[in-house]
C-alpha cells in the first residue's frame, strides 16, 4: 500500500467549507448510499494502487479526519481555505518523494467511476503530458468552470463561471475537475500560481494556463456522462446523486442474479451482499453490511440493517437490525427484529413479535404479538401469542431461559430473571416468577408449579408444533386442587374485550 513507486498519488481536496449545503456537518462527509461521499471517492483513488491517497481538509473539515479515519489514509492540512489551488499546495509536503504522477480529485464526486480516472492516467503517460484533465459536456454547464481552446484547438485555459463574460459563459465544455498531473512539474510550479483578481481566490486551473503559456501539453478526456463527474454542491444534487447511485447499485445486483419486482422503489447501500435468486419486492431497504442468502424473498416495505439473513427465508414487511437469521426463516409480516438477536434454522417469528438481544433456537416458532427481549430460547419451543419476557424491572434488565421443546401459552408473563426447563409449560395467562424445572406445568398469577397430570397437559412432541403454527396456543390450566388456575384464562383469540 505505501509503495511509493507502485502507481500515482491520489490527492482528494476536501477543505473547502462547502457552503451551499447549508450544513454543519463538512460536504464530504453527507451520505450517499449509506457512505460519506468522501468514502467513494476513496473506493476510487484506491484502485490506482499508489500511496494512501492523501486527504486534504482545513480546520473547519477536521471531523472529515475523526470520521474516516487514517487507515489507509493520509492527510495533509490547509490552513485555510484559500482556493483549490492553494488546498494542492499545502498537500506538497506530504507527498512522498517518490512520487512522479499526481492525480487530484475532489471529495464531492461521490459517482466517479475507477476506469474513468484510469483512463485519464494512461492518456497522460501516453502523450508524456504535464495536465490530463476531464472535461464533459453538461447539459447545464452552469457552475463549472469553462475550457477555453486556442487557435489550434489546445486547451488554453479554464476560466471559472464567477469570472467569465458572457461569451465565456456560452462554452458548453466544462473542467470536470479530476486531473493527472506530471508531478515534478507540479513541484515546481504550484506556489506560482496568483489569486483571482475577481475572487482572490487560488484556482488550481490555473496550472492549465501555465502549462500551455510555458509550451507544455495538455490533454483532455471527454467524459460522456455527465453525471459521473457531477461533483454535489447543494442538497438537491446530493439527491440526485443519491438516486443514480441507488440506480446503478441495483442494477448491478439484478445483473448478478437478483430479481426485483420494483427497481426503482429499492435501495440497497453499497457494501450490502444479496445472494443470486434473492427477490426483492417492492419498498425494500439493505443497509450496512448486510448479506442475503439464495432463493430468500424479502418481502414489500422490508428494511434489513446491518444483518446476516440465510438461505431459502422469507421476511414480509419487518425490520430486522444487527440480527442473524439462519436458513428457512419466515419472519413477519410486521415483525421488529433488533439488535443482537439470532433465529435459528427453520424458526418462525410471526405478526407483530418483537425480539432483542435474545436467541430463538432452530424450529421454534413465536408467532403474534409478543416481546422476547434478553432471552435464550431453545430449539422447538412454541411461544404463545401474547407472551411477554418482563426482562426490565425499572433498573436492571434480567435474562430469560427457555428450554428445548417448551410450551408457552397465550399471554404468559414471564418475569426475568427466569428459566423454564425443557419440555415444561405454562399455562395461558399465567404469570410466571420462578424457574420451571424440566417438564413441569406452570399455571395462574403468579404461577404455581405441578406436574403435568395426563398426556395432555405434557409436553408436546417436537415436530407438532408445525402442525399447531399460527394458532394462538392455550394450555387450558384447569387443575381443580389449583384455585389461582381455576380462574377463566382466555386464549388470546378469545380475548377481544367484553362489553
Ligand atoms: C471546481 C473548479 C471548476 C470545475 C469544478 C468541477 C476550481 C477553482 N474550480 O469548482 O473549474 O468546473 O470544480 O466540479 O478548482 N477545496 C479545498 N480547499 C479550498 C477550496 C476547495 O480543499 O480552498 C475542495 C472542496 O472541498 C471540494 C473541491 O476542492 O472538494 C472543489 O471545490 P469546490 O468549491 O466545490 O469547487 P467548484 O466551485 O465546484
Ligand atoms: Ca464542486
């Protein structure tokens, strides 16, 4: 990484204050896609496999180096932002001595693509030239600075918008402002440069017009998609910047194998890995280091976050945050997975359940409404519609324990710290303060504890419990010697209130 002699230096300006955002936070540093614009065009400088790319911020964009960074990054400072001119100048410093080619691109071009500043570095070793620059031909070329071409049709100079007459100003060629330079010559030659007489201001296009007064080459590429090269000054660029990244994002997984019912309406953050076969219907968002696994559908108004979800699963409408599904998940519609929760291979999480920080193991299913927060559930439990685990006594959070081929019944209470055994039960609506050993019964409020008296109050056979998915589950407590559990306990499907 920092051989010096390997490839060009890539030095990125982003000191400027970037005004026209109307921000607090440094230009290069909004999103897009999920990443700092400033990180993309990282991605790119990167791939020119020089020394780390050197980042140049003032005083006003230091968050830029708390944020990013110094892993393979460099950075130099400019002191003030006098212009981009004077932001290349305060970065000679830094620039390791082996250095013979620069490549300077700005932190706001967040849609610039590797080949495009390769090509502009092959161009210039290919004409020995001092400066290749980039230009394009915008369709509204307001805003760049103009290309001006003398007699033999070299480019003679740039001449930003703020000082260019009218004539000036009708030139549809635009300095793209990505440029190669020769770097010896820029060592020489960049503390000459003068300040606008208009602005005062240091414009490093300057250098074009030095180069070309001194008979030195300069080169263009024209680049044909404008957008590429749009470098994002306001909010409304950021938008639009946003939406073709997405564009160009989705349509790259769709090439590797992802259906999407819906383009346009999905977004999917760079960086997120989806699998081939995965459909991805309408609304969807990935997010973070998210990764999907093959023939799972993710389902319309989905959002996934920073989370690893198997093979063969299937989410409707849910949100699932720094979770890890296994394969043959059916998760939703309406469920809210938070951070740190695991489901298990084959589990099932239903209708308005909310998990966090909790385990489901493999084949378990919790189907409507409940709340599993700070819990270790074991394989092939059924949790009841309704269950709740009071896991937050108003100071501590507390940890629930459920064993492999538990029974939960509608609407249990289970007041953490708790642990029900293997194999045990609890009766609907049963509010359970003490651990249930293996096998038993827990029924009433609070719950006592008995043995399960016939085959019908015992633990159901792993594997039936499928059979039973999607009904709200009632172990009917009716245990004449119990008075607390002779008290009517609904299941939770009987429990729309009375008049
Ligand atoms: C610049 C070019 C213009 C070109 C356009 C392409 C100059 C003078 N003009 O204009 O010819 O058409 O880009 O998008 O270069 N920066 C610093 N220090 C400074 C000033 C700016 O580091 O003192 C950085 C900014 O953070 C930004 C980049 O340089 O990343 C470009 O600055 P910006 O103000 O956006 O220049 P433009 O007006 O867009
Ligand atoms: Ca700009």
């Amino acid at each position: 990484m920092n051989d010096a002699t390997a490839g060009p230096l890539a030095v990125i300006l982003a000191a400027g204050l970037g005004t026209r955002m109307r921000s607090r936070r440094p230009k290069v540093l909004h999103p897009v896609c999920g990443r700092p614009m400033l990180a993309h065009v990282l991605d790119v400088a990167r791939t020119l496999r020089g020394p780390d790319p050197l980042v140049v911020v003032s005083p006003a964009t230091e968050r830029v180096r708390q944020e990013i960074g110094a892993d393979g990054v460099a950075y130099a400072l400019q002191a003030e932002p006098l212009g981009t001119a004077d932001a290349l100048r305060s970065a000679m410093d830094a620039v390791p001595p082996g250095v013979d080619e620069i490549i300077v691109l700005s932190g706001d071009v967040p849609l610039l693509r590797p080949a495009t500043v390769r090509e502009l570095v092959l161009l210039r070793r290919s004409e020995d030239a001092t400066i290749a620059l980039a230009v394009t031909h915008p369709a509204d070329p307001r805003g760049y600075g103009r290309v001006v071409r003398d007699l033999d049709g070299r480019v003679a100079r740039i001449i930003e918008e703020k000082d260019a007459d009218e004539a000036t100003r009708r030139i549809g060629e635009a300095n793209a402002g990505l440029y190669a330079f020769n770097a010896a010559w820029v060592r020489s030659r960049i503390a000459d440069v003068a300040p606008s007489p208009t602005t005062g201001e240091y414009y490093l296009p300057e250098l074009v017009a030095m180069a070309h007064a001194e008979g030195g080459t300069v080169v263009t590429l024209d680049v044909a998609d404008e957008r590429e090269l749009a470098g994002i000054n306001d909010r409304v660029q950021l938008a639009e910047a946003e939406g073709e990244l997405r564009r160009r994002i989705v349509e790259e997984h769709m090439r590797a194998g992802v259906t999407m019912l819906d383009p346009r309406s999905v977004t999917v953050e760079s960086g997120v890995e989806i699998a081939p076969d995965v459909v991805l219907e309408a609304g969807v968002i990935l997010q973070g280091r998210t990764r999907i696994g093959a023939d799972s559908v993710i389902g319309a108004g989905s959002r996934v976050v920073d989370s690893v979800v198997g093979e063969r699963c299937r989410v409707w409408s849910s949100v699932i945050e720094s979770s890890e599904i296994g394969d043959d998940v059916r998760i939703g519609p309406w469920a809210h997975l938070r951070p740190g929760t695991r489901v298990g291979d084959g589990a099932e999480v239903g209708n308005f359940a909310e998990i966090k920080a909790s385990t489901l193991g493999p084949g378990s299913k919790q189907h409507h409404f409940s709340y599993l927060g700070d819990a270790t559930i074991g394989t092939h439990v059924n949790i009841g519609a309704g269950t709740v685990t009071c896991n937050y006594d108003g100071r501590r959070k507390h940890p629930t324990r459920i064993g492999d081929g538990a029974f939960i019944g509608s609407d249990t209470m289970l007041v953490a710290p708790v642990d029900v055994g293997a194999g045990a039960r609890t009766g609907a609506g049963s509010v359970v303060t003490r651990d249930v050993p293996d096998g038993m019964l827990a029924v009433g409020v609070p719950a006592r504890l008995r043995r399960p008296r016939d085959a019908s109050e015992r633990e159901i056979e792993p594997g039936t419990i499928a059979a039973e998915a999607g009904e709200a589950s009632a172990v009917m407590a009716g245990a004449a010697d119990d008075p607390a559990a002779q008290r009517p306990v609904p299941a939770a499907e009987d429990a729309a209130p009375r008049a």
